[in-house]
C-alpha cells in the first residue's frame, strides 16, 4: 500500500464549528497531508495561512526540522476556530562524505556568485506559485527504477566541508536513461545548466506541492506543458553539482521541503498501470 494514502490523523471532530476533518498522508519531518473543510473555512499552521481550494481541499507539508508539535487550526470567522496539536514524528538523518567534488562547486567563485543568485530566485518564483489543481491527491510514483545513493535529509560534507542538507532522493542510472513524471502536473521551469543543479525540470501538482528534478542531461518537455504520471520527462545525467550521473528528486510545499519517498511505495513493487 502506498505511505501516503495512510490515514495520518482525525484532527477536527465534529462540532458546530465543522465537520470531521481527515488528514491524509504522514505527520513526519519530510511528509505532506492533505485534507478537506467546508468552503471559507480558513486553515492556519502554525501562523502560515494555508491555502484552500473552492471546493475545500488543502495540501499542507512539514520540512526536515520540523518541530515535534504543531498547532493546526479552522476558522470559519475571527472568533470562531478551532485548534488541535499535531504530533510531528521525529527522524534521524545520517551523514554523509562527498570527496572528489570540484573545489570550484564547492565553494563558488565571487564571479558566479550573481549568476547563482539568479538561478535560485527562478527556483523560488516557480516553487511560490499556487496553481488550483490537485494532482497531488493521487498516489505518486517512482520516475526512474534503480540504486537509491542519497536520501532526503541527509547531512553531506564535501570535500571535509559541511554543506546543506540533502533535500531529495538520488536514484542511480546510466546517462540517458528515461525519467518519468511520477504525477500528473504541469511544467513551470526548465533549465538546461544550472551551477548547482545543472538541467533542472519543475513539475507543479497544484497548491504548493512540485517535484524537482537535477542533474539532467536532457529536458523532454517545455514549459507551461500539462504532462501525465508515466510521461518520459527528462534524460539522467551528470550535470552540476554531481560526481556521477543520478536522478536527484526533490520536492516541496511551497518553501518547504519534503521527502519524496514517503509519497511511494517500495521501488521493488512495480507500479501501477497507466490508465489510456
């Protein structure tokens, strides 16, 4: 059974205030929920609003150091909410030794530093928008099959320095092997060479919830172009920052980032067929 489809929490009970709400997907550092209110209900996490939909549904997601505690809340006025803690489940992430790195990715030149910049604001602008769809609420799958070399949150040190973490999962494969969409989505940045990241693909699958897909040889699709779960996206490569050719996955609830693989299931089980 795919992760995400696992009942997370019951976290409104019915009162005058709203009905049962059900959050589906995982309350974990890494996961993303999604659920359903009356329409002008308003949800609030934490103190970010969060975005609902016409017909009430809500996507939501919790990043890598995510607080073990976290207050969910409805609103249908000012004065009329109501609030409930979700338990966040705590991980533990590994640390991982990089060297072979070229010392110039490592730690830039002054003279890349505004081509840098760049490249991260089109990044952001891509990962803000909020599109009213709601491919999110299917179940994912994986976009390429073989050796998982890096997981998300994962502390990597390159060449003995510390960098960031680790915010997706790398999947092993021969440059030029076929990357599929593991959602239906639409295109919202394609970049053939990013410093960082190289060929650099977005699928947005509405409301804040996009993959991210690096180190690419070759980009399959173009941008604004509507593409459905098991559509050939983008080539593997080795391209960036990268000491091999891999698929990095990444993905996110707007800014925050999230764990692709609590989104699908075990790679050894194949996945489900396309519908024509």
């Amino acid at each position: 059974m795919n992760n995400f489809f696992a009942l997370a929490l019951v976290v409104i009970a019915s009162t005058a205030l709203a009905e049962e709400v059900e959050l589906r997907g995982q309350l974990i550092q890494g996961g993303m929920v999604w659920g359903q209110v009356a329409p002008g209900t308003r949800v609030i996490l934490e103190d970010d609003t969060v975005q609902v939909a016409d017909n009430g549904i809500f996507a939501m997601g919790f990043d890598r150091d995510a607080p073990a505690k976290m207050t969910l809340k409805l609103c249908v006025s000012d004065d009329q909410c109501e609030a409930r803690v979700l338990d966040i489940e705590q991980r533990h992430y590994d640390i991982q030794r990089i060297e072979g790195v070229p010392q110039k990715t490592v730690t830039p030149p002054a003279s890349v530093l505004e081509r840098i910049r760049r490249e991260a604001a089109l990044v952001r602008e891509a990962r803000a928008e909020f599109l009213y769809r709601q491919d999110f609420t299917k179940a994912f799958v994986w976009p390429l099959q073989g050796p998982i070399t890096g997981v998300f949150g994962s502390q990597r040190v390159y060449n003995g320095s510390p960098g960031r973490p680790h915010y997706g999962v790398d999947v092993a494969g021969p440059v030029g092997a076929v990357v599929t969409s593991p959602a239906d989505g639409v295109v919202t940045l394609t970049h053939d060479d990013m410093f960082y990241s190289g060929g650099t693909l977005i699928i947005d699958h509405g409301q804040g919830i996009s993959s991210t897909f690096i180190h690419l040889s070759k980009i399959l699709v173009k941008d604004g172009q509507e593409i459905t779960q098991g559509q050939p996206i983008a080539e593997v490569g080795a391209t960036g920052r990268a000491t091999g050719p891999h698929l990095d996955w990444r993905m996110n609830w707007f800014g925050k980032r999230l764990d692709p693989q609590l989104l699908v299931g075990d790679m050894s089980a194949p996945n489900p067929p396309l519908q024509d």
